[in-house]
C-alpha cells in the first residue's frame, strides 16, 4: 500500500489519496468521467465514487511491478 501511494502520489493533477491498505479514492483536480473510460479502454480496472474521485481495488496478491504498471497507466491517460 505505501509503494502505490508513493507512486500515485507523483501524479501532479492528484491532490489527496484516501483510503487505507489497498482500497484507495484519488481525488483529482478535476472531473473523472472521461479518465475512468480511458483506464478502462486501456485495461485498468477503475471506478469513480464522485465527480473527481478515482477509485481503486487493486487485489491483495498485486505486485510492485503490477502497481507500477497501473500507475504509469493512470498517468499517461490523466496527462493525455
């Protein structure tokens, strides 16, 4: 879980990460909607639970890897 907020964190349009263990809500500078299609498009399994808020269920058997690829995912689509 610390290595995915650390990560995730880096993001620049990110301003908060909620959550605890490996269930996370990203809230973002801005709307989600289109992001969440895109990830999805892509093969990111997101949700969002609010107009600016990502959210994330990553399994407890994900590796370091695994995160790092969704992460440089999530962040070449909120960086278009």
């Amino acid at each position: 879980g610390a290595h995915f907020r650390e990560t995730i964190g880096k993001i620049p349009i990110v301003t908060e990460i909620r959550g605890r263990g490996m269930m996370y809500g990203i809230v973002c500078q801005q709307e989600v909607a289109p992001w969440v299609s895109q990830m999805l498009e892509a093969g990111l399994l997101v949700l969002n639970a609010g107009p600016n808020v990502i959210r994330l269920l990553p399994p407890l058997t994900v590796t370091l890897e695994e995160i790092d690829q969704a992460v440089n995912m999530m962040f070449n689509v909120m960086n278009g």
